[in-house]
C-alpha cells in the first residue's frame, strides 16, 4: 500500500479508537473532574491519548517492516514512547510519586539518546561544534523536559493536539522542500494520528489526552527532531522553531516561579496559555491563535532555514522574541488572581 493512502487510514482508525475509549472512560466512570487547577467546568473522560500511542506505535512497526524507517528509529518509539505513555497511564489511573515519574522518565531518554547515538554537532553562525558526552547529557535533559512541558502545556482543549499537528506537518513539509523524503513519513503519520484524536479533543472536548497521551507526544516529538538532526544538523534548529510556542510559554512560566521560589512540581494555571483562555472566555480562541502563530510565523522561519539557508540560531532568536513577549503580556508564571 502507498504511504500515501495508508496516511488517511490511519487517521480514521485513531478516530474509531478514541471513539470506543471515550465509551470505556464514559462505562467505567474515568472522569476528569474540575478542580482549582482545572481549566475546564464539567466531568470529561480521560485517557484518549492511549489511542494516539497505539495507533503511532503500531504504525512506527508497519513503517519498519517496509523499510520506510530503519528499526532503531522504531525501536526508540516503542521502548521510550512506550514507556513514558504506560508510566503516564499509570498515574493517570492512580497517583506514581514525582522521584519515581522523574526516574522513568530519564531511564527512558538515556535509552533513545543512547540508540540515538547522542546529540549531532551544533551549527551556529557557520561553526561546527561536537559536544561529544556533553552533548548526550543535554539531549537527555532535553527530552525530559519535552515530554514534561507537553504535559504542562496540555490544559486547554486542543492545544495540544493542534500543536503536535502543526509541528509534524511543518517538520514534514521543510524535509520534503529540501530533500530528505525519508524524514517525510513519521512525523505525518503521526500528525495523522494526533488529527483522528482531534476531532473527539476540539473545543468543547469530549475526551482529553491525559498523562499517557501528552508524555508520549513530548518525548516523541523530541526524538523526531534529534533524528532529523542527524540528517541535517540544521534541522534540529527547524523542529525547535516548530515547538516555539509551547517552549517558550513552558520555560517562561518555569523560570519565572523558580525566581518566585513556588514549588515547580505542584499544579498551577499560570501558563501564557492559561491567562489567555480565561482573559478571552473561550478555549478554542486560543487554540486557534496557536494553530495560526505556528503556520503564519514559526514556520515561515522553519523553511528559511530548511530551504533558502537562513543561519539557524538566529531565525530561532528572531521567531522566539515575539513569543517572549507574547509571554509575558499574558503573565506567564505571574501570580494567578484569587
């Protein structure tokens, strides 16, 4: 079968999927239930993001078999994605304390980064820099933190599915315009998957992601952009513009309470994105303005750097400024009114 054609079938199998998880979550009373941390009103069911993780998985395997991917890319996904996605399962359905959480989740980065081959040298302002053991160090640290912003940031509905989209699409698009087809066909067929989710996770969501769905979606992301960094260092820059949005809203937010001295570890509503939602009424206003911010402005300096050249540190320091700002107007990390 043609990558193509499989691409849509993958979609509406992950929409089928989430349907039968929805009426499982529904049948077994598996509720979100608004709290003071919660950025929703009413009881909705839980754990539609195990769709998105099934559905990746069982694709990355297919991509294997027929050689579209190579196995070791397949094998990162299915040991490291896996397992953060049981591990988030697993607290979504009870409660695993932070150290241990923390623990499962560099166990699983050091294994992709060690298959991986660690961290490709750096291109910054024409130089090549190899950062050898340094480098695995801040590609663990890096996957960490991707997969626990992508949950930090998995608060409103949609947001985190339309931002995944939008990424592997972007991503996607920038291998394709400058050759390397072979870096196409996974991060598509992830936003194949992620876009079936969507349908039943759109404002007003009837599902939400939970743990499982959003930890996965991080540390895969993640291990998609060190992969195409190895092809082509500058890709690193293009995926990391690609996630602007939710790396910097993320990081603001952390630095900003770390300097306040909260505790980092507890739940809050102080994202950029959070103020936002509650300052226009309306989830999907800002949703929406995230879907339009990653295809009118990210991704134009994606392609600059993919295809016409551009130095990749600084479109990435060009494409962030405006969302520092962007941040801290919505008081990302600011004290939240009572």
């Amino acid at each position: 079968m043609a990558l193509w054609l499989f691409i849509p079938l993958v979609c509406i199998f992950c929409l089928f999927f989430t349907a039968c998880l929805r009426r499982y979550a529904l049948a077994s009373n598996l509720m979100d239930v608004p709290n003071a941390r919660s950025s929703h009103s009413i009881p909705t069911p839980r754990g539609g993001g195990v769709a998105i993780v099934g559905v990746f998985l069982l694709t990355a395997l297919y991509l294997a078999i027929i050689g579209a991917i190579d196995w070791h890319s397949a094998w990162v996904f299915i040991v490291s994605g896996g397992g953060v996605a049981i591990l988030g399962f697993l607290d979504d359905h009870g409660h695993i304390a932070a150290r241990w959480r923390l623990l499962g989740h560099f166990s699983a980065a050091v294994f992709a980064v060690f298959l991986l081959g660690g961290l490709p040298p750096i291109v910054a302002f024409g130089f090549s820099l190899d950062l050898m053991w340094l480098g695995s160090l801040f590609a663990v640290l890096y996957l960490v933190w991707m997969l626990n912003l992508y949950n930090f940031m998995d608060g409103i509905d949609g947001l985190a599915s339309i931002e995944a989209i939008c990424v592997c699409c972007g991503a996607a698009l920038a291998a394709w315009l400058s050759g390397y087809h072979e870096l196409v066909w996974a991060p598509l067929l992830l936003a194949a998957t992620v876009m079936g989710f969507l349908y039943w996770n759109f404002p007003p969501a009837r599902i939400f992601m939970g743990d499982a769905g959003s930890g996965f979606l991080g540390i895969t992301l993640g291990i998609l952009s060190l992969q195409a960094s190895w092809a082509n260092s500058t890709f690193l820059y293009v995926w990391l513009i690609l996630l602007g949005v939710f790396i910097v809203d993320a990081t603001v937010t952390l630095l900003r309470r770390l300097v306040r001295g909260d505790k980092v570890y507890e739940a809050h509503r102080s994202h950029a994105y959070q103020f936002a939602s509650r300052h226009f009424g309306s989830h999907r206003v800002v949703t929406l303005t995230v879907a339009a911010i990653n295809i009118g402005w990210l991704l134009p300096w994606a392609l600059a750097v993919a295809v016409l050249g551009v130095d990749g540190l600084i479109a990435l320091i060009l494409a962030y400024l405006p969302l520092v700002f962007l941040a801290l107007k919505f008081n990302a990390g600011g004290l939240e009114k009572q």
